[in-house]
C-alpha cells in the first residue's frame, strides 16, 4: 500500500511540473523586445510598439500606395531603435534589405555621446520577418550601420532579433 502511495504522489508531482513548463513555454512566447550586438555591446529594449500602416489609393501620394510597418523600443539606457518596413503587397515572412526603398533602421544612441546610426546606404543590411500574423511580428536583422553625424566610422550590427505586437492603423 505505501508503494502505491507513494507511486501515485509521485505521478501527481511529475504531471503539475510538466504543466508548470508548458506554461513557461509560452510566457516566453508572449515576450517582447528588441536586441542587437552593437560592436561587441548587448543593446536590449522590452516592449517594442510595431504599427502597420494601410496603403491609400485613395489620393494621388505614390508614397503611400503600399503598406508599411515601423517598430520603435527604447532600452534601459534611453537608446531608441527604429525599424521600418515596406512591402509590395502585404507582408510576409522574408528578407527586406535596406537597399529597397521603405526598408531600414535607425539607432540614437544617448550613452556617453549622442550618435545616429542609419542604415541609408548601406549595402548588407537586411531585416528578415520569420513570423507574422495578426497580432505579433517577429524577426531578426543584422548589418552595416553608418554615422549619420560623421563622427564615427561604420558600426556592425550582430545577432540583431525582436519580436514585437503590432497594431494597424489606416
């Protein structure tokens, strides 16, 4: 009998734990934020807000016949992150390169000295969509950024990954 006992609460323990990590699993996937390797230094912003924006072909702007997305975070330190995105169509997972019009980021770093870091011109940045749907955008991106203020000379970005919720707006 205290086999039996003992067998059973330890098959009650063994299932509560396993039902605690699903749990777990998918509290990470409800995680937003943005992070990159900045020459060598780990930048992370919690909370991105990611807006896409509806294309109107109701006036004659050409600029605004496509949708767009724009992600914005800032970190802990106050340095502020700043994707945009610009599709064809519709969005979908999949390289968007800064070399195409709409597509690109932009970094202003408030440590120690105010810099902005941009990705015009550059020929090897590229934001990549891995996941898209109705609520949630997520990515990863990695590339040469330049000194807008010319001060500094190119900065690479590293490991660069966020996940963020998006709202549309027309």
């Amino acid at each position: 009998m205290r086999i039996l006992v003992t067998a059973m609460l330890s098959a009650i323990v063994f299932l509560g734990i396993s039902c605690g990590k699903d749990k777990d699993n998918n509290d990470s996937r409800n995680r937003r934020f943005v992070s990159m390797k900045l020459d060598n230094r780990v930048y992370l912003a919690e909370n991105p807000q990611g807006v896409l924006t509806l294309p109107n072909l109701s006036d004659e702007n050409p600029d605004n016949d496509y949708p767009t997305m724009k992600i914005t975070a800032t970190t802990y330190n106050g340095d502020a992150l700043t994707f945009t995105l610009a599709a064809p169509l519709a969005f979908t997972p999949g390289v968007y390169p800064a070399t195409k019009k709409g597509n690109g980021m932009v970094v202003l770093l408030s440590s120690s000295y105010y810099s902005t870091l941009t990705s015009v011109g550059s020929t090897d940045f590229a934001i990549t969509i891995t996941s898209l749907d109705n609520t949630y955008v997520e990515g990863t991106f990695s590339g040469t950024l330049t000194d807008a203020t010319g001060v500094g000379g190119p900065r690479v970005v590293k490991d660069g990954a966020f996940r963020a919720i998006i709202t549309t707006q027309k």
